[in-house]
C-alpha cells in the first residue's frame, strides 16, 4: 500500500546522525519576485508603425486580401483628447513575451530553477554541496558514478519528489488559473468543483480496501484519488446541466453541494469503517497534502501528462480572455461558449486529477498563486499561464523544502505550510483593494 | 446612401423570416418578418418589455428562434459558427462587466478573437500586425486612445461605452448591433456615440441596428424606424412616417405630441403636459392648440 512516506523518517535512517536544518537560499528564492510597476507603463509606443497611422487613416479591409476602399481623413472626434493617440502602440495580448512581461517571464524561470536546486541541495540530511554536484554529475553520465547511502537519497528520493513537486505546483497553479477564468470568481481553486472531494474519497475507498497491487507505478491511493477526482469533475458537470443549460453559477453551486456531499461520505466512513481504524492517521496526512511520489514509479507517467496538460492551456489562452467578458459577451466576440467551457473544465479537471493522485489535498497553491501573479503581470492569459505554472512550481518547490527542513526529521504536511503562507496572502488581497475589487 | 432606408431592390444583408419565440416566462416574441438592407441605419424602437433586445438578440444569432430563420447573406445563422458570425456582425451591449483588471487595449483586443484562431503558421506574422492594425484604428477612431493604458473598471460609463464600441469596430463587421448605447450616458455622450455611429456608418459602409430608448435620437440618427409592441412590428419606416401621435399615444399609452423639429426637417416628439386638453391634429406634423 503507498501512502505518504515519512521521507524525512526515511532520510534521517540512512544516516545514523541527524540532518542539519539549513533554510538558505530557499526562503530568498521565495520572497524575489518582481516588485509591481504600474501597468500603464509597459504600454509601448511603437514609432516606426506609429508614424504610418497618423498620416494615413486605416480602415480595416473587408477581408485579409482584399482591402476595402479607405476613406478620406475621418474628422477627428470631438471628444478625443488629441495628444497624438494616432502614434500609440497597442499592446498586443499575444503571448510575445514583450519588454517587461518578457523580462518577468525569464526572472520566473530562474526562480524556478532556483527554487529546484535549493530543493535538491537542502534537506532532512545535509548533504554538502561539493558531494550533491558529484551525486549528479555521476548520474548524468558526466562523472564518475557515486555510490553511498546519499547518493540513493538524493537520485532516488529527493530528486524526483522535487520535480514532482514542481509539477503539482505548476499543475494546480495552471488548473486554478483555467478555473477563475472560466468561473470569474476571486475565490475559485483547482477543488472548486468538486475534485478534493472526489479525490478524497477515493483515497478513503483505497485505504479501506487496503490492496497492495500497483498499476503503472500507481498503487491504489492514487489511481482511485485520480479517478475520484476526476469522476466528481464529470458529476459536477452534469448537474450543472439540470435545466437545459449550464451557468457558471451552476457549477459553482453543483461543485460546492457535491464537495459537501462527499465529504460527509468520507467523514463518516472514518467513523464507521473498521479496515480504517488503523491506517486513519495515513489518510489524514494524505489529506493534508504532501509529496507522495514513491521513487521515479510515477514520474514517467505524471510528468509528460502534466506537461502536455499545461501546454493546451496555453493555447486556451485567448478564449479565456474573451470569457472574461461573461458569456454573453464572449459569444458576441466569436467564442463557442459551451465548447470553451468543456475543454476548459476537462483540462483544469485532468491537471487536479494528476496533481492531486500524486499529492494529496495541497490547497491554496491553486489559488494564490494566479491571484498574485495577474497583480504583477496582469491578466491577460497568454502572460498570465506561463507564468502562473512556473510560479506555482517554485511555490510549491519551496514550500515542500520547508516541510521537509524545517522540524528534521519530522515532515510537516505541505498542505499546512502553503495555508500558511496562503492565508496572510489572501488578506492582503483583501485590504490592498478598498475600492470595487477587481481581480 | 439610401434616404428613405426602405429597399426593395437590394438583397437584404440580415432577413428574418417569420421568427417567432417564446420564453417560458410566458414572453412571446412575433411571428415577425424584417429585412435590414445593406448601409441601413435601423433604430428599434417601443416601450419596455417590447422585445427589441430580444430581437437584436436574435439578430446577433446569440438565441436561436423558436420557429422561423434569421438569415445572414441568405445563410441561416443557424448553420454559422460563432466565429463565422462574429466575423461580421459585432454587438455593442449595453453593460459589461469586466471582473478582471484588463486595461483598455486588452478589452479592444478581445474584438480581434474571431479572427485570431486557426491561423496557418505563415500568416501568423501578417495576422498579428493586422490585429494590430485594426485594434489601433477602432481605438483611435472612438477617442478611446484616449485612456490607452488605463484600467477599463476604472472608467466612466461614456467611456467605456467608448471602448465597448472600439472593441466591436476591431472585429470589423459589416453589421453592427448596438443595444441601448445611450442608456447611462449624459447628453453630450448620447450625441457623441451617436454622431460617430452615423459617421463610421458613412465610411465603412456597416449596416447599422441600434435598439433606441430615446425616440428623438433615434428619429435624428437612424434613417429607419421599426417601432415594436408586445412582440410586433407596428410600424416600420423613415422616421417621418413612424412618429406620429396616434401610433405614439397607442404604443407607448402616453400623451406624446409630434411637432416639426426646429432645426432640421424631421419629427420631434415632445411630452404633453397634464391637464391641457388638445385637439388632435390629423396631420402629424402640424401642431394644433386650443389658446
């Protein structure tokens, strides 16, 4: 049966001494993020197409060859503020990566790559830097190879739960990006309709049953988390369609009362269960969250999964800005709503499924990380999920070092230390905006 | 131009063919038959609960009838898809609600999004200047360069009924509906939406549906009037012809008057004041008071 290992257990028993707690570079990593600027500044003037609009008006063509004829020079309006608006650039909302956006984006991956060396190179047993280089050097092929009890540690233990981590945090950020979008509610996360609960269910069934079998590097907590999750997503979504069509109101309220629902199935079958009485303290602490990657088992499957996830996210880029504008407004701009919104559910509810198979319940990541990303870079998608995925996985990188370093060799649960961070977060969200809050 | 906004000669941009629909709220809309030609100026007009949004609505192919077509270039809607109709018919609505803190550009650019997808690679290049191109002509042809950086929730309603225009001008139509562009918006506003309306109407040749709360407006703006009732054409022609008092009093069963417009030829319908009793005249456009 997998459950969420004590890795720090595990760290701490390789080696009969106790591991150093070093925090380091990983709270430094956490706290460099690119201080606001005001948006209206990274609107650029582009002279060279300027100078072509204010001497010659363009009237848009009828169709992409065949230019309609242009009128004489349009008067101009009796209102406009006339301060050569003619030569303004427009920032375009593709995913360009211009001046500053750009600039941010790159400061991200860094971060990220930062964040993914301090992970590697800090831990319950303190592994010196010198031997951690030559650990992996020898792995890749570069140098000689390292044996010893903190090579295993470190290539077969620590390495692959910090990609995981990087991919459940970029994972949960994108799916919780996808849903605020398509639900435009401040408050909507990857769980919102429905798959904690589901996952969690799941994971109480698993542990009841007790199984030991292994599927594809999954044992029986994750595949039935993963299809729990992603079983209630497809309830939810059904519901949601009592009454012919489907609001997002709708699947807000179908996702909360279904999440309700399963969570008192799940309460009371802690209560009544008996297989479940001995192994209750392992479902609780997969509940809380935590890296539950055993080895490289499931990377070869979650990672590209994840990954291809997150990329079709990025082409849902512009769709997303457009529901924006509610769905009404979004149909009158050319976007198939009631298609959006399935691709959009399907994926952000795909991304949970496999974050959370692998990881328990880590909440807020889904949440704050979008919120504090479109405050910085705005919320135009195509800056926005690159970001956000990148940021989560540092974020979530970051978090799980703490949980791991902090207490040595007791492991925190993940899930408690991005509530932690979260929270605070939250309610400076709340007071920074006295006026209309606009997300 | 056309002057009298009445062709029969033309085959008809937008034609509705006996469309009619219910809503379960006992609402029932038609059975009603319009062709808007193309270069038209058309206003709806009646009293509230009428159906005019509805029936811009419908035009906009956002709600499917019950029974009868809405055709576009003999093309039912129907049988379009959203990205098509978008590529040509661009709706003004009346509020939008913006939850994100998109900045004006950001908002025009939306209008572009029917036209940004399935790009073949090597026009990606050439699709993107021309977004920009048209997103820089809408937003400077409806001031709204003006507040180029500015956050859209932060405006004022003229101003963002600015933008909103800006954004459906980017998606370059050739039929623009426009639903109640003069509700929140102070006079000066009205004329100036209005004017700029009729104006691009003129240059880019659109064809132009506006549903129009205020009957001078729409008498001093739109070339052609189509007044609805409880879901029915009642009258539907230049602006002279559909302001008359007695449709006026019907319709709308308030005590209205139509007197010559003291600038230009046209109507003007003005309030009567209760209490005052008057001899009905039977040519509309001469006023006829008891001293």
């Amino acid at each position: 049966m997998t459950g969420r290992r004590d890795d720090g257990a595990i760290e701490g028993a390789a080696l009969s001494a106790r591991g150093t707690i070093a925090l380091g570079e990983g709270d430094g990593a956490k706290g460099a993020v690119p201080p606001r600027s005001p948006r209206a500044t990274s609107t650029e003037i582009r002279e060279s197409e300027g100078s072509s609009l204010s001497h010659r008006p363009v009237s848009p063509p009828s169709s992409p060859l065949s230019p309609r004829p242009v009128a004489p020079n349009p008067p101009p309006s009796p209102c406009r503020t006339h301060s050569g608006t003619a030569g303004h650039g427009v920032r375009s909302v593709a995913p360009s990566g211009r001046g500053g956006a750009g600039g941010r984006l790159v400061i991200l991956a860094t971060l990220v790559l930062v964040a993914l060396l301090a992970g590697v190179a800090f831990g319950a047993v303190g592994i010196p830097p010198e031997r951690t280089l030559a650990i992996i050097g020898g792995a890749v092929g570069l140098a000689e190879p390292v044996g010893g009890p903190d090579s295993t540690i470190l290539l077969y233990v620590r390495l692959p739960r910090v990609l995981a981590a990087a991919l459940i945090g970029a994972a949960l950020a994108t799916a919780g990006t996808l849903l605020q979008g398509l639900l435009r509610n401040p408050l909507a996360d990857p769980y919102a309709v429905g798959a904690s609960a589901g996952a969690g269910l799941g994971a109480t069934v698993a542990f009841m049953l007790g199984l030991s079998t292994v599927v594809l590097g999954f044992g029986p907590v994750p595949a039935l988390g993963f299809v729990g999750a992603l079983a209630t997503s497809a309830l939810v979504y059904r519901l949601a369609r009592v009454g012919g069509a489907i609001s997002t109101t709708g699947l807000l309220l179908a996702g909360f009362a279904t999440s309700a629902i399963l969570g008192a199935a799940v309460s009371l079958l802690m209560v009544l269960s008996d297989p479940l009485v001995s192994r209750l303290r392992q479902l609780v602490l997969w509940m809380m969250g935590g890296i539950a990657v055993t080895g490289w088992d499931q990377l070869p499957i979650v990672a590209p999964a994840i990954l291809v996830g997150i990329g079709l996210a990025l082409r849902l880029a512009g769709t997303l800005d457009a529901l924006a504008l509610g769905e009404e407004g979004a149909a009158y701009v050319g976007v198939d709503v009631p298609a959006a919104r399935r691709s959009v559910l399907l994926l952000a509810s795909l991304l949970t499924a496999m974050a959370v198979s692998i990881s328990g319940l880590i909440g807020f990541v889904g949440l704050v990380v979008p919120h504090a990303l479109r405050i910085i870079l705005g919320p135009a998608h195509a800056r926005l999920l690159p970001a956000v995925a990148l940021g989560g996985a540092s974020f979530l990188v970051v978090a799980d070092l703490l949980a791991r370093t902090v207490i040595a060799p007791t492991e925190l649960p993940v899930g408690a230390i991005t509530a932690l961070v979260g929270g605070p977060f939250f309610l400076y969200l709340l007071n920074r905006s006295r006026q209309a809050y606009a997300f | 131009m056309r002057s009298d906004g009445l062709s029969t000669s033309v085959a008809p941009l937008l034609a509705i063919h006996a469309v009619s629909l219910h809503y379960p709220t006992g609402f029932h809309l038609g059975p009603l038959t319009l062709a808007v030609a193309p270069g038209e100026r058309v206003a709806l007009i009646g009293p509230n609960g009428a159906g005019k949004t509805t029936l811009l609505r419908l035009m906009a192919g956002v709600v499917r009838p019950s029974a009868g077509t809405v055709e576009l270039d003999r093309r039912p809607l129907s049988a379009l898809s959203r990205e098509l109709i978008a590529q040509r018919i661009a709706v003004v609505p009346q509020t939008l609600q913006i939850p994100f803190a998109f900045t004006v550009a950001e908002v025009v650019a939306l209008g572009r999004t029917a036209r940004r997808w399935k790009r073949a690679g090597w026009q990606w290049r050439e699709g993107l200047w021309r977004d920009e191109q048209a997103i820089a002509w809408a937003m400077t042809r409806t001031g709204a360069s003006a507040f180029d950086g500015r956050v859209f929730n932060e405006l004022s309603a003229g101003e963002k009924q600015r933008v909103v225009l800006a954004m459906a001008l980017a998606q370059e139509p050739e039929l623009l509906l426009l639903d109640e562009p003069t509700a929140h918006l102070d006079i000066r506003a009205q004329l100036d939406v209005l004017s700029l309306v009729a104006e691009l109407q003129r240059e880019q040749r659109l064809t132009v549906v506006g549903v129009i709360h205020d009957l001078n407006l729409a008498a001093q703006f739109f070339n052609r009037l189509v007044l609805l009732s409880h879901g029915q054409v009642v009258a539907d022609g230049p602006p002279d012809a559909v302001l008359r008092d007695d449709v006026l009093d019907q319709v709308f069963a308030a005590s209205v008057r139509v007197v010559p417009h003291p600038d230009h030829a046209g109507p003007l319908v003005v309030h009567r004041r209760p209490g005052i009793a008057d001899v009905r005249s039977p040519i509309a456009s001469l006023p006829a008071r008891l001293p």
